[in-house]
C-alpha cells in the first residue's frame, strides 16, 4: 500500500518518533517503539517501551486509549510484534482493539515478525501504511537492526582529542582536553547506549566510574564492560566497588584463574570468558558476538587506544562521535589509536561525516565508518 504523505501523518509519526527515543540505552533487547493512537482528529493514547523492554509501546497507547481505541489509527515507528514472548503479540491487540488503520514507519527485521505483523492486521481488516519516515526510524533502532541482522550490537566509538589527535600529553595528563558542554555531551551518549566498554588498561589508569552524572538521569545507567583479558583490574576499583548497584562485565580469555573469577564475582562481576585469537588476546569478535548474545544492541566504546585501534582493525566499530578541542599537544602526545598496520592509503579506514557542530569552544563529528575510500 502507498506510503502516506500529508501533514498530518507526518506529524503524528515525528512526534511517536519522538516517543521512541525516550526508550534508548534502557529497554534493551528490545527496540525502542513509539505508537501514538488518534481519532477523530485527537490524540487518544500515546506509548513507549518501558525501561528492560516491556510493556511495549502499543500496549501503553491502548492502555491509555482504553475504549477511544476503536476506529482510531496507530502510528507505529515499528512493525507490531508478532510472536508470543513474554507479552502477548501487539498486532493482535491493535486488532482486538478494532483500531481502523495502522501507519508503521519500517518492518521489523527480526526473523519472528519481518512482515508477519503486518499480516496479521491486514487478516484482521486493518488498513495498513508502511514506510513514513522509515530512515528517521531505521537510525533510533540502528543498534536494534544491527543485532537482529550481524547478532551484535551497534559500536559507536567516542574520542576525546586535541586538534593532532592527542587523548595526553606525553606525561599522561588528559584532564581535561574537552570543556564541561562536551563533557556532559558525553554523558548523554551513555545515557542512550546499553553499555560502555573500555580496555583495562584505561581502566587502570584512570579508575573511571563510567555511569551517567547528568540531574534527571540517574536511572540511566548503562552496563559497564572492561575488556581485562587477564583479569588484572583491581578489586578497589570504582567499578568494582559498585557493581552492586551499576552492573559490570569483565570480558577475559576463556579459561581465566578460577580463584580470581570467584572473588570478581563475589563483587557482582558478571565474568565473560572468551576463547583466544591467534596472538592469544581476547578475541573481538567473539566478545561482540557473546555481547549480542546477551541482548546488548548500542554500546560504546570509550577508550583505550589499543582496544580502539583493536576494534578498527576488525571491522567492528560502526560510527565514531569525535569531540575535538582547540589544541595542539605535539607528537609526543598519547595518541588516540596506536598502530593497526595501515601499509597504503586504500587500507585506511573511512570515515563519512553524519553531522558535526560546535559546543562552546570544541567540535563535536559524528561519522559512520565505511570500508575504505
């Protein structure tokens, strides 16, 4: 059926998708869906997914809507599950709910629904659109398509550099390169990623808490994730004072030192064992892959630059958000990345600037990565 077009449409599905992104970096293994219910020219119900994935958006909407329901028509940013989960299928309650019309911005990819959804409704009467503002939604659930799809979550990596690339000067002193805006800028990214990972030897060095420190925000804590492939961090660490409270993943090589394991876990570790590469360090695409596995969908990747460059280097970093400084620290400088064996200019990683604007004093980029130029 033809994509719808006019006005109004549109306005319902950019404020669902508004909606959407509420659901970012807390209802995963879920996607996170906006419905909005209207009839009569009125907004009757309006729902998103609640924090850990249920209840879904149609749900909320129709709950809200209660008997306002009948006749109305749902913007959906994402075709109505399906299947029966841990919540009964929202295509069958949109149809028990004898809604008239049904406008979804994209299909699901997920193997269980793919269109199956859709069906569902049309079985039931229901008229159906798809296609408003599908790119618009396609980007809030990227991390979403990218698990459903590859079985890994999206990976964004974050840089924090002077204008040379520098993350230090050469005596390790990186507080700070980037002023306060950005900063919270930051802390607004992890807000809206499940997790955020980093190498242990980041960890070590500057014993980060890794949560969320913005007023409003304090239910927003993503899982923190340290690639520690000898389990060398330390049991004083912030992170490992308050995994209590905030989880944490230790990802190590498979077959780590039991008596270590036990006292992480004793902490509240959640230990990840991972089977080695060929140069016996952990091996990244597993790692990606156990973390999908686990319903991860958006993480990111905040430091160091061995585990950066690491990442890079296997194809699984798919967007960088570079924050820049206006600053030159010279080549004695900590760089962002350490080698990762670039011989020619065709073997460079490639970089396609998504958006990019200033805050305050520094830059802020966000590009997609791409294969080469």
């Amino acid at each position: 059926m033809a994509v719808p077009s006019n006005s109004v449409d549109t306005g319902h599905m950019r404020a669902a998708l508004g909606l959407a992104r509420r659901g970012l970096g807390r209802v995963w293994p879920n996607p996170a869906v906006g419905c909005i219910l209207v009839k009569d020219d009125k907004v009757v119900g309006r729902g998103w997914t609640q924090p850990g994935g249920r209840p879904h958006a149609e749900t909320e909407a129709l709950g809200r809507a209660g008997g306002l329901a009948g006749g109305a028509t749902a913007y959906v940013t994402l075709e109505p599950c399906a299947h029966h989960g841990k919540t009964p299928p929202c295509a069958k309650a949109l149809a028990e709910a004898k809604v008239a019309r049904v406008v979804a911005a994209i299909e699901d990819p997920d193997p269980r629904v793919s269109g199956r959804g859709f069906d569902l409704l049309r079985a039931a009467g229901i008229a159906v659109e798809v296609g408003l503002l599908a790119g618009d939604s396609e980007e809030i659930n990227a991390g979403f398509f990218r698990r459903a799809i590859a079985g890994r979550p999206l990976v964004t990596l974050k840089l924090a550099t002077s204008q040379d690339g520098r993350i230090a000067t050469h005596k390790g002193e990186s507080r700070w390169i980037t002023g306060p805006v950005a900063r919270a800028e930051v802390h607004r990214l992890r807000a809206e990623h499940d997790a955020v990972m980093i190498g242990i030897g980041t960890a070590m060095a500057d014993d980060p808490e890794l949560s969320v420190r913005l007023p409003g925000f304090e239910q927003r804590q993503p899982v923190r994730i340290v690639v520690d492939g000898r389990l060398r961090l330390s049991l004083t660490s912030k992170l490992v004072r308050q995994a209590g409270t905030h989880p944490l993943w230790l990802i190590t090589r498979k077959g780590a030192e039991a008596s270590r394991r036990k006292v992480f876990e004793s902490c509240g570790v959640e230990i990840i064992e991972i089977a080695p590469d060929a140069e016996g360090n952990v091996d990244h695409g597993l790692a990606m892959a156990a973390l999908g596995e686990r319903g991860l969908t958006r993480v990111l990747v905040e430091g160091g630059a061995h585990l950066a460059a690491a990442l890079l280097r296997h194809g699984l970093i798919d967007r960088v958000a570079w924050f820049r400084a206006p600053m030159l620290i010279g080549g004695d400088g900590v760089p962002a990345l350490v080698a990762f064996g670039v011989d020619r200019l065709s073997e460079a990683i490639g970089l396609e600037r998504l958006a990019a604007g200033p805050i305050e004093s520094d830059m802020m980029e966000i590009f997609t990565v791409t294969k080469g130029r």
